[in-house]
C-alpha cells in the first residue's frame, strides 16, 4: 500500500474509532525502549506485590513486537467512563461519601459494564472496518488484558501525560477514561502534528498528599502493595492489619488520587450507556452489601468488573469495612448492632479469610 493510501486509511480509522464511541484515537510507533530500566528498577524493588504476572513477562511489557509478528503500530483510543448523569459537583459528592463510615464506596470506573468487554468489542468492531476495507492485516487488541505498557504507549501517541499517580491525564478530560489499543503489522503514519503532550502537573501534589495509604511514594512512583485498589481488587490474601484502618469505607478500588486532582475539573461525561451506575452501587450502604448471597454476588454483578475478584474477597472487603465503620459510630456513641449482625455472620464464614477479617473488624 503506498503511502497516499495509508494517510488515507489513517485518517479513515480515527473517524471510523469516533464512530465506534471512542473519544480520541491516534496512532504512535511501539518503540518503548526508553522506559525498560524504569520497569525494571519496579519490579526489582517489588512494587508489583503479589501480581506475579508482572514479573513473569517482566520486559515483555516494553516490547509490543513481542505480542504481534512484525507488528509495526499501535493505534491507541480512549474512551471516558464518568457516567453520563454525573453532576458538575461529582468530585465533591464522591469525597463526600468516603466520609460516610456506613456507606460502601465502589470506584466510578466499576459501577457500570466491565471495561475489558466494552472496549474490546468495539476495538474488534474498528479492527473489522479495517478489514473490510483493506482486507486481512496482522493485528491483535489489548485492553488492560496483556502484558503491554498501555499508558506509555498511550503518552507516546499524544493522548496525554502521565501524572504524578502514574495515570494518564489528559488537559481535556482529566483521567477518567479507558485506553486501549491495536497492535498491527501496518505500517500507517504516525501522529506528528502534535509533539507528545509535556507534563502539566507542575508543582501540584495533591494526588500524593491526599493517598490514604501513601502508596505514591514520589512523583511517578507507585508501590501498589500500598495502593488501596491493589489491596481490595489484586490482592488475593489477607489485607495487611496496618492498611485496614486506612481503607476506610471503600469496598472496591479508590479514586482519591483522581478526585484531589484539579485536572478532573475537566472530566467528561461519557456517551456509553454501558458505563452507567447498575445495581445502585453509587448510593450502597454495607450492611446492604453484606446481605448479599453468593448467588446475589454473582447474579447482580454479571457482566461487572468486580465480578472478578469472587464472593470470598468481595466479602473480605465488605468486613473490613463494616469493621471501620463500627469504630466511628462506636466512638460517636452510635449504636452498631446491625453491623455487629452482620461481622458475626462473616465471623462464621466457611472461608478463613472472611473470619480472619471478621473477627479483626469486631475488636475494632
């Protein structure tokens, strides 16, 4: 294909990505070389934690051309996931809510429809237009689900920047959106009309200030054995006793870094219904969690990304909730014996884990 036709296909896939509910598409070369010893040096301190996975590809992340033969490009998107009724306040309300002891706090992101499913259906949809127009091409998509550096490949075609928390920030969306991309043989112009976007955090460190945990250790530096979000949804164990406190109410995830940062100020409502609020998971009580059966886990949150992490972790962090949340009434003189009921209830739990976590939450 000469090079008329590949600027023409270019252009072409950026429309059909628009088309298909992508806010933005752009399309960088997948030369990540220059973020190795960084990867690196991460894996080395163990920041990683239990995510063996990391490890186990180790440089593999940085080399795309690893995942797709002769692959040549990525053709990055995005795709905001605030829900689309959200109010102009959405920042405070969320605060808000992680000071209410009783109320569950499910990160915005998991609220609505599994990403994974989402953008990798309508990536297979942009690679199928693809297809059609110019026939069969190499190519494989990617969505959080391989061992790819999605947000340096993502900085790297202008989608944005990497903030102080390591996401990616973007001056006129904020960071509450999704990327994913296509890794393909084509070997289509790369987006140079615009340099990569520089840093625009400045002197701002809200995002490292405000962690609960201080999982942020610097800018640019996380240790996600101390992030909250790894602790409710990757960890597979036992929560260690010195973070328990510190989670607080937040029973899936934590958007803290995200809400603290002024750039959200700018944050777009999406155009999915797919990202919409299910189950009434942005105004859930935990006692009302706690009630569920694993057949109601399971049932209520088909098709939900927090379906992943199982009933048993689901209830592990509901105790350690619970158990937060009896401290503050208790220390407000606050009668407690519906969460008393409940931790009981987990206290008696056929898995360990749960009892473990059950009966720290009833001491506390």
């Amino acid at each position: 294909m000469i090079n008329d036709n590949l600027s023409f296909l270019a252009q072409s896939i950026k429309a059909w990505g628009k088309e298909c509910g992508f806010a933005e598409v752009r399309i960088t070369d997948i030369d990540l070389s220059i973020h190795e010893a960084g990867l690196t040096a991460w894996l080395a301190a163990g920041h990683h934690g239990d995510m063996d996975y990391m490890a186990t590809h180790g440089l593999k992340r940085a080399r795309p051309a690893e995942l797709v033969p002769n692959a040549r490009r990525a053709i990055m998107v995005r795709m905001d996931y605030l829900p689309e009724d959200s109010l102009p306040n959405w920042r405070e309300l969320e605060m808000a809510a992680s000071r209410q002891p009783e109320q569950a706090v499910i990160s915005l992101y998991a609220r609505g429809r599994d990403y994974h499913n989402v953008l990798k259906t309508r990536l297979r949809e942009l690679a199928r237009r693809i297809e059609t127009e110019i026939g069969p091409f190499g190519y494989r998509v990617f969505t959080d689900s391989a061992p790819v550096m999605e947000v340096a490949l993502a900085e790297k075609a202008g989608l944005g920047w990497r903030g102080k928390h390591t996401l990616l920030l973007n001056q006129h969306a904020g960071s509450t959106f999704f990327i994913g991309e296509i890794v393909t043989d084509l070997e289509l112009p790369i987006d140079t009309t615009e340099p990569p976007a520089s840093s625009h955090c400045g002197s701002c460190t809200a995002c490292i200030t405000c962690c609960p945990t201080q999982a942020i250790l610097a800018p640019y530096q996380l240790d996600a054995r101390r992030c909250i979000s790894y602790l409710t949804i990757e960890l597979k164990g036992s929560i260690p006793v010195e973070f328990r406190a510190l989670i607080g109410n937040r029973v899936y995830g934590c958007d803290d870094c995200q809400l603290y940062c002024p750039w959200n100020k700018f944050a777009q409502p999406s155009d999915q219904a797919d990202f919409s609020v299910r189950n009434g998971l942005d105004n859930a009580r935990l006692i009302e969690l706690s009630g569920w059966t694993e057949d109601d886990f399971l049932n209520r949150l088909a098709g939900s990304p927090i379906r992943r992490i199982g009933y048993r972790r689901w209830c592990r962090n509901l105790a350690v909730g619970l158990g937060n949340a009896r401290r503050s009434l208790r220390k407000k003189q606050l009668p407690t014996d519906a969460i008393d009921a409940a931790l009981q209830r987990y206290a008696l739990h056929p898995e360990e884990l749960v009892r473990e976590h059950a009966l720290w939450a009833l001491k506390q």
